[in-house]
C-alpha cells in the first residue's frame, strides 16, 4: 500500500509542478504579447513624427531612430542602428558627403557628450540651430 501511496504521491506532485510550468509559461507569454503591443505602438509613433528624432545613450550609442532622421541626412539604415556609435554614424554621414566638420573633434566636444550622458540639470534646455536641419532642442526632465 506505501508503494500506492507513493506512486500517487509522486503522480499529483508531478501534476502541480506540469501546472505551475504551464501557468509560467501563460504569463510569460502573455507579457511577450503586451510587449509586442507596446513596441508597435513605438514604432508607429516614432513612423509618424514628422520630425527627425534619435536617441543616444549615455555612452554615445544610438538607442533609436525614426525614418526621418535617417531621410533628413540620407543615411542607410544599413548603417544607422541601434548600438552604433554616434562615431560611426558621423564617419557614415562623412563618406556619404553630409558631414564636412572633423569627426574625432566632433566626438571629443565635452557639449556633445554632455548632450549623450544627459549631464545637465533637470529643466535645463539647450537649443542649437542647425543650418541643413532645422533646429535642435534638449530638454531634460
């Protein structure tokens, strides 16, 4: 009869943990669908802002772009994606024939990379003008 019990036992214990695993899996994918919905909706918003708009990390990597950044510059999304670096797409904006300033000198401008590394205060704003692209605005929040 220990034997019976035992194999019962071991039956119901392999049934809860074959529930937990499934209910694991159910929500995992159910957060991969919420995450699918909220990166479409990013995509779309970023597809229709009619300004160009990139986003760098703190170490100077592309973080996102829309097509119209890419268009504003003539840039390939071959080369401008995410993790490039804002030197690589500044040598890429150099062979293509719209950037004419010196790339390692660009990089180096502590501006820049106080813009990238978000180093200046909340509420603080910076606007530059910027003659084949209208106007650029940092505001950090």
């Amino acid at each position: 009869m220990s034997d019976m019990g035992t194999a019962l036992g071991g039956t119901f214990l392999g049934y809860a943990i074959l529930i937990g695993l499934l209910v694991a899996l159910l929500a995992a994918v159910a957060v991969c669908q919420r995450l699918h919905r909220h990166n479409r909706r990013l995509t779309q918003a970023l597809g229709n802002t009619p300004q160009g708009l990139c986003m760098w990390d703190a170490s100077g990597r592309l973080l996102v772009c829309n097509e119209r950044y890419l268009t504003m510059y003539g840039m390939s999304p071959k080369v401008v994606r995410p993790g490039r670096s804002l030197r690589d797409i500044l040598v890429h904006r150099t062979e293509i024939g719209n950037f004419a300033g010196d790339v390692d000198k660009y990089v180096a401008d502590p501006l820049a990379m106080k813009l990238l590394g978000g180093e200046f205060g909340s509420g603080d704003s910076i606007r530059m003008d910027v003659s084949n692209a209208g106007s650029l605005s940092f505001v950090k929040q």
